[in-house]
C-alpha cells in the first residue's frame, strides 16, 4: 500500500450517485457503508435489511463493537434518500476519521 491520503466520504458519495443513475427504484435502495477494516457478521444481516425511512442503524453499536452514544462510524446502513436528504459525506476530509461524525450531525438535523 501506499501512503497517499483517500478520501473515504467523496468515494462513498460517488456510490450514492451511481445507485441514483443506474438502479430502477434508488429511492428504495438501503446503503451498508463500511470502513474497509470492519466486516460486520453474518447475524447482522437483519439490520442491514430492514427498512424504516428516517432510521440509520450503526451496526458497530448493534453488534457492541463500539458502545458509546457518540460514535457513529464504522458500519452503518440507512436509506440512500435518506442519505441524500443529509447531503451525503462531506469531501473535505482526506485520510481516516472526522467524515462520519458530519453525517451523523447531517442525520440528526434531519430528525
């Protein structure tokens, strides 16, 4: 690997995009977006499924990886219109971190 900065929100702000342009019913289409070093098990598949509009699910909490109110990052799934409603990733961040805690803001703005 290299040592060249990523931005890890824009990327995942491009998926959101391409879901819009290329899925028949994007709008129903729910996002799992993932840090690459956090592969959530089998037994959370539930979570990823289920489809309430207005409601992420941050699965390192589910799962108790994390346990803490204020983190929001590693393994989520929410609705791409909800997504969108929030306007996504911010793409100002290059490297690890900071880019979850906006969307987590942007969501909770959206309640």
């Amino acid at each position: 690997a290299d040592e060249e900065k990523f931005n890890r929100g824009k990327l995942l702000n491009v998926g959101a995009l391409w879901c819009c342009a290329h899925l028949y019913d994007a709008m129903n289409v729910r996002l799992c977006l993932h840090d690459v070093d956090t592969i959530p098990a089998p037994s959370l598949v539930p979570f990823y499924c289920h489809s309430r509009p207005g409601e992420c699910v941050h699965l390192g909490w589910v799962n108790r990886k994390y346990d803490y109110p204020a983190f929001f990052g590693g393994v989520c799934a929410l609705s791409l219109s909800d997504f969108l409603r929030a306007g996504g990733f911010p793409n100002h961040f290059w490297g690890w971190g900071r880019e979850d805690d906006v969307l987590h803001s942007r969501l909770c703005c959206l309640a």
